[in-house]
C-alpha cells in the first residue's frame, strides 16, 4: 500500500462527496464510470492490505499463543493450516460473489465499479470478522 494510493483514494472519497467528480470530468475525456472505478481500486487495494494485515496478526497470535500456554497443547501448525486454506476459500468466494453482481449488471457501464463496490463491502465484512477471530 503506498502513500500514493491512500492520497487518490482520500481525493477521490473527498471529490465524490463535496460533488467534485462531475468537475473532474468536465476538465477531460475520462468518463465519469471510470473515475468510480480509479477511486475505488485504491480504496480496495487499501482493504486487502488491512485484511493482510490483520491475519498475519492472527498467525502470530496464534503462535505465541502455543508457546505461551503449552498445556494448553495447541497445535499451531494445524491451526495456522487450516486459517490459511480458509483465506484461500474466503478470496474464491468473494471472487465469485463480486462477478456475479457484475455479470448481473450486465454490459453497462457500470460493472466494474459494481465489482469492486462489492470487493470493498465484502473485505470489510471479513477484517471485522478477523478482528472478532481472537475474542473467540
């Protein structure tokens, strides 16, 4: 995640309320949907970092964890294993999820940035998700 990226995408978020976007096509070509679509792919590349994020945080607490209460008898291998293939799933399923809702839009205009308005609600949903995973 750059500091590049979290600038466009604060523009951007700044711009579309104050009614701005309108303006930034008035000065180009650039087509407002595609406005849509560069301000939201900074906003989701900044949710999958902050999903990442929030695992690797889970995988170390997971570790210390075991060591920290061996009687416990954790075994952190398979634990770890097992989140790590459940990511894997969790990214199939959004994947799927979010083509859908574009395939369901249709030809428009408007189905990337459906796509990735999906991307974004769904990653928040899971770095909630992951931050309720410790309180377990």
């Amino acid at each position: 995640m750059t500091l590049l990226r979290i600038l466009v995408a604060t523009i951007c978020l700044a711009s579309a309320s104050s009614g701005l976007a309108g303006s930034f096509t008035d000065n180009c070509n650039t087509p407002r949907v595609q406005i849509a679509v560069d301000c939201l792919q900074p906003q989701l590349d900044i949710r999958v970092a902050q999903t990442e994020d929030i695992f690797a945080e889970i995988l170390s607490y997971v570790s210390r964890q075991s060591l920290e209460t061996p009687g416990a008898e954790i075994d952190s291998a398979s634990v770890i294993g097992d989140l790590r293939i459940a990511r894997e799933h969790w990214r199939k399923f959004a994947e799927h999820e979010c083509a859908a809702a574009r395939k369901f839009v249709g030809i428009g205009t408007d189905k990337n940035s459906v796509e990735l308005s999906c991307l974004i609600q769904l990653y928040d949903r899971r770095a909630a998700e992951l931050r309720a995973w410790r309180g377990l």
